[in-house]
C-alpha cells in the first residue's frame, strides 16, 4: 500500500500540518465573503442579489486554489449564504425570483461557509442595517449570542464535557433577559461531515436530546449560538420558503418520477457532502423533483422558522480547531457598537469568560506579553458585552 493510500484510509485530523492549513484557507475565505456581503447590505438591496455574490466570491476566490494538484481536490460552498432579517431565525437564501428587499433598521444574520477539500469552515454574523450605535432590545439579543459565544469558546475544551456548554449558554442568554432558540445544534466536523454525531445543544428541551460527550484534543467545532427576544420556540410558517438542503448518503429509497431522478442525479454529482441551494439547481425541474427527494429523506431541509413579528433574533457563529496549544477560533466578524440595556454581573459568567484561550507557556512572559501586547493580543479574556463590542475579535 502506498503511503497517499494509507493516508486516504487514515482519517485526517489537525495532527496533519496539511488539514490545518486547508481549514484555515477556508477559514480566510469565508471571512472575506463575510466583508463582501455586509458591504452589499444597503437599504433596498434584494436579499437574493446579496447571497448570490457571497456565495459567487467564494466559488471564484477557491476556484483559483489547488488547480495544480495530482488529485483533483473538491473546494467551494459548504453552506449557502443566507440573510435572514429581523423576526426571521435562519437559512433565508431566497429563489431567484424573490423580490424581498432590506430595510433600514433590519437586524440581519447573514450564514455562510466554505470548504477546500471537504475542510469547511462556517460562520455566522449580526448586523443590523443603521448608522451609530446599536441599543436597546437588538443591542441585548445581538449581546447574549455574543457572550454566550465567547463562553462556549472557553468551554469547548479538551476534557470539558458538551452539557456544561448548554447549561452556561442559556445561563448567559438569562442575565440579558433573552431566549436560546431551541433546536439550534453545534456539531463537530470532520472531512466532507458538516453536521457530526458529535455535538451540544444550545437549550436543552424533552424533546431534543444529545448523547454526553467530552471534547478532545484535534477536533474541530462550528458553534452556533441564535438568541431571541422573543419566546425561543420558532414556527415554520411556509415549506416554500426552504431552499437550502443536503444530501442524506443512507437513504437508497427508488425515487419513482423521472423530475426527482434527474435532479437527485445533479445533486449527487455536484453536491455529494455539503448543503446547497435549490438556486443552483435548473428551477422547473427543481421545483418538481425536490418535493418526492425530501418526502421520502433522500434530501435534509434546512427551514426557514420565524420568532413572532416584533422580535428580534441574533445569531454569532464560528469555527474552533481544538489546537494542542488551545482553542484557535478561525472565523469571526468584529460587531457594531452596541449599548445593551443589562449588564452581566454574574461572576459565574464573568469567571468563563476570564478563561484563557490558549495555554500559557513557560519563560520569557514579560517579555512575549509586552510584545503581544503591541499587537493587541495581550489577553485572551472577554468582557461581558456592556457597552461595547470589542469581545468578537
């Protein structure tokens, strides 16, 4: 057996300089996309218009990496760009001929991710589409995600168990009088797996459990955390507003129309691992195939829910390698001013999110702080998000 052969059968972690590398390539892509996308959210911009570049920018930014090599390496969209506005919780990534248009004052979370080599790296940002400061009840809902962020990132840990991160996550959510969305999952991932079996619950519900889990040095997380003013228990209020879906590989169901053959067939072709958008699919066929696949689970939806209209819902989502020097979160998108109207005095809460990131290590500290310092990295605590927005680096 060949060495490249061993290593296919081997499965590839961050032991591999190579894997760290291709997380981290996607990682700098995807927060470019990031940037592209905000820059493009302008009052009476069409959301469609805006997913269609983020998702085209990191097509052509991957598209240029990796055109030499022995192997032919899959690279591109791991998860759809999706603006989801206000009251509307996630995965809004609109058809075509969707007219829907932003608003001043929308508060947005925009969901995106990429992958090179199935390595994928996700990320998710609050923005709201004003001048100034934000404040009152969105300045509270985009602060309890963020905190509760910053939280799970110290407790996402080597040793740490997954029900810990859930029972911190909605303690930080309570001190800014706001909700967890239930439902919302943070997997672990591995290569070409976006969702793995591995994983904690944001709020813990009878009806939603996981299995106890530790975490473990050289595994890679994507932490979701959506807050809400809201009651936390979202509705699906039309099934043909979904367009994102992905591919389930245990389902052998015989699909018995030829429309759903056809387009099952484009999927498997070019969407074998990652969630895509039925956008990228020819439209009539897609429209008539996609109803059989999912009826009988070739394909997972991705619903777009809604809080009650006057909510609001914040979503901070970000990639964590679990590095044998600390934890070394790889996508993140600096905030907007915020003046939340709670402040977090819990010192359970403030003792989280005063653990460090990275492991300290031993000799020349005087010397490497100041250094570190230079470059505004000195500590690696955050703040309870109190009047400003400096926690999300």
């Amino acid at each position: 057996m060949s060495s490249d052969d061993e290593r296919d059968e081997k499965e590839l972690d961050l032991t591999s300089p190579e894997v760290v590398t291709k997380y981290k390539s996607a990682a700098e892509i995807v927060n470019k996309a990031l940037q592209v996308v905000l820059s493009e959210c302008k009052p009476k911009a069409k959301i469609v218009d805006i997913c269609e570049k983020g998702d085209a920018f990191i097509k052509e930014q991957t598209g240029s990496m990796y055109k030499n090599a022995k192997k032919k390496i899959d690279r591109g969209v791991a998860f759809p760009t999706c603006v989801s506005v206000n009251n509307t919780v996630g995965h809004f990534s609109p058809l075509a001929s969707d007219e829907t248009l932003l608003e001043e004052g929308d508060m947005l979370k925009i969901d995106m991710g990429c992958h090179i080599d199935g390595f994928i790296a996700l990320v998710a940002h609050t923005h709201v589409l004003q001048d100034g400061p934000v404040t009152g009840r969105k300045a509270d809902v985009i602060a309890a995600a963020n905190t509760a962020a910053e939280v799970a990132l110290r407790l996402v840990r080597p040793g740490k168990k997954n029900h810990a991160v859930t029972e911190a996550i909605q303690k930080v959510a309570e001190a800014y009088d706001c909700k967890i969305l239930e439902g919302v999952i943070s997997h672990q991932m591995k290569q070409n797996v976006i969702d793995g079996s591995k994983c904690f619950l944001s709020v813990s519900t009878p009806e939603t459990r996981v299995d106890d889990a530790e975490f473990l040095e050289n595994e890679v997380y994507a932490i979701d955390i959506v807050a809400s003013t809201g009651d936390g228990k979202p509705k699906l209020l039309d099934e043909k507003q979904t367009t994102v879906y992905k591919k389930d590989a245990d389902v052998n169901y015989q699909l018995k129309m030829k429309a759903s053959r056809f387009i099952f067939s484009e999927i498997k072709e070019n969407f074998p691992h990652m969630p895509f958008t039925a956008r990228s699919l020819e439209e009539k066929r897609a429209r008539l195939g996609l109803v059989e696949c999912v009826n009988h689970g070739h394909l997972l939806p991705y619903p777009v829910l809604y809080e009650k209209p006057g909510d609001f819902v914040a979503q901070i989502k970000f990639t964590v390698l679990l590095m044998p020097n600390g934890s070394d979160r790889i996508t993140s998108h600096s905030l907007q001013e915020l003046q939340p109207t709670k402040t977090v005095d819990d010192p359970e809460i403030k003792g989280w999110l005063a653990l460090a990131i990275k492991k300290k290590k031993g000799g020349g500290k005087k010397k490497k702080a100041k250094k570190a310092g230079e470059k505004g990295e000195t500590s690696t605590e955050a703040e309870p998000m109190e009047t400003s927005s400096n926690a999300q680096e």
